[in-house]
C-alpha cells in the first residue's frame, strides 16, 4: 500500500520489443527503510515505434510512464531510475526534433519534481523481465 507522505521510485526500461516500468516505495518497516514494489506496467511497441532508435524508445518511455502512473507523480518528488543516460538529455535538449519538442513539452510540469537517475545496466534489472 502506498504512504502518500513519502516519494515514490520510478525504474523504467524500453527494448526492441516492448516498454516496461516499475514503481517502488521505500517505506520503514520495523525500524528498518524497505524498498518494495507498488505496481508494474508494460506494452508492446507498435511498428511505427519499432523504427525508433534507442535514444527516441527511451523518450517514449520516459513520457508514456508519466502519463500512466501521472497518479503516483502529480505534484510529487520522485525519481526516475534508468539505464538509458540519453533520457537525461531529453529536458535540456536545445534543438530537438518534433517528436522529441513534443516530449519535452508534455514533461515539463514534472520538471522541477523529478530527478533522473543512471543506473548501471547490471544494477536496473527490475523493469527488464516486463
């Protein structure tokens, strides 16, 4: 069960066949922080997605997990845990394509409540098996 007093943990990861993302907790339990799972959520890419590049899959990721989950990250800090050190560059990004603009665009009111996070690809293994 979420405690909607404490920030929540994104850790999302997109392949050539689908897009997958978890959402974590780090509650006290027993006097003791425990990091848990609150919920997963995958899809399929369509063929159109299928032509994108990495660093393109990774900014539909980034933007499709926040409009998902955008119950758990309205107007809440959190973190979002990813492999992929493009999805970074996405908010600072000074000439982008329409698609990127797009993206940029429709991230921007999680801006100053959201901090990206690189993981080593042998640590982000929760969002790999969806």
């Amino acid at each position: 069960m979420p405690d909607w007093k404490l920030s929540f943990k994104f850790y999302i990861d997109a392949c050539g066949e689908g897009l997958g993302a978890a959402l974590h907790q780090t509650q006290i339990i027993i006097d003791k922080p425990v990091e848990g799972p609150i919920c997963f959520i995958s899809r399929q890419i369509n063929p159109t997605e299928a032509r994108y590049g990495a660093r393109q899959m990774e900014f539909l990721f980034l933007v499709w997990d926040l409009e998902k989950l955008h119950y758990y990250s309205d107007g809440k800090v959190f973190d979002m845990n990813t492999d992929c050190n493009a999805v970074k560059s996405l908010l600072n990004m000074k000439t982008p394509n329409i698609h990127m603009r797009r993206w940029q665009i429709g991230i921007q009111e999680y801006r100053g409540n959201m901090t990206i996070v690189l993981k080593s690809v042998n640590i982000h293994k929760n969002a790999d098996g969806l």
